[in-house]
C-alpha cells in the first residue's frame, strides 16, 4: 500500500522522500541537488506525508502498526 501512496505524489515529493528515507540525505544535500533551499524541501517533505497518510487512510491503513 504504501507505494500505491508514494504514486499519488506529484514526482518532486516522491525525489524528496526518497532522497530522505533511502539514500538517507540531508534537507540541504535534497537541496542541492534540486536546486532548492533546505526550508523549501521541509516544506515538500511535510506535505508530501501529509498527502501519503490521506492515501492510505482512503485505503482503510488507520495505523503504522498495519506495516
């Protein structure tokens, strides 16, 4: 299910996710590599999971205890 969340991003949040959790990156190194500033990148990466949750609540997941 939670790939089924990340596709409802628009693709600059799902780079700012991926950048984060998988390559483990800094908001200042996401930055850097797409040419924003680290409080834009905490900006996306805060809706971004706002956005993921709305997706997997319309999938009936309530809790990270589901994973």
């Amino acid at each position: 299910m939670l790939p089924v969340a990340m596709k409802t991003l628009p693709e600059r949040y799902q780079k700012v996710v991926v950048l984060y959790y998988t390559n483990e990156m800094t908001r200042k190194e996401i930055g850097g590599v797409l040419g924003i500033n680290d409080s834009r990148v905490s900006q996306i990466h805060k809706s971004a999971l706002e956005k993921m949750q709305t997706a997997l609540q319309a999938g009936g997941i309530t809790s990270s205890l589901a994973f």
